[in-house]
C-alpha cells in the first residue's frame, strides 16, 4: 500500500517533529513536505532526501507520492 507522506504520519503515530528527526530534516520542513502540493508553503524534497523518505517508510511513500504521478497516484480526470 503505497500513501502520501501526510497520510503515513498519520497511519503510523508520528508527528512533525518525530518525523523531521526520522528523515534528518527540521520540524517545520518535515511539516511543509505533508502538505498538499496546491499549498503555497509546501515544500518538494531534494533526491537525496525523496531516497530516504522512501527507505525509512518501507516503500509506501515514493517520490511519485510527491508529483501525483505513477502507480500509487490517483489517476487524472479526463482531459489534464
């Protein structure tokens, strides 16, 4: 089961600051990498950083989690 970065947080007990600590990065950054992409404060994480994220959740968040792209993305509407 492959979910978003803000949806394993929850699934999984961990808040910001817990998840900052877990994937080397502040509190608020770890915050603005959950956030909607649509969001004007979210944040993208750098290659290195998407490599973590992606080991230390197992392979449930991928760097397509983060682009809406790929098999674990909801599929766009006809016509985008």
């Amino acid at each position: 089961m492959r979910v978003t970065l803000d949806e394993w947080c929850k699934l999984e007990g961990y808040s910001f600051a817990r998840l900052g600590a877990l994937i080397g990065v502040s509190e608020e950054t770890a915050r603005r990498y959950c956030l909607p992409e649509t969001d004007a404060h979210a944040r993208f994480p750098d290659r290195c950083t998407l490599r973590v994220i992606y080991q230390k959740t197992e392979g449930k968040v991928t760097p397509n989690d983060f682009v809406g792209v790929g098999p674990s993305a909801t599929p766009a509407p006809d016509g985008e």
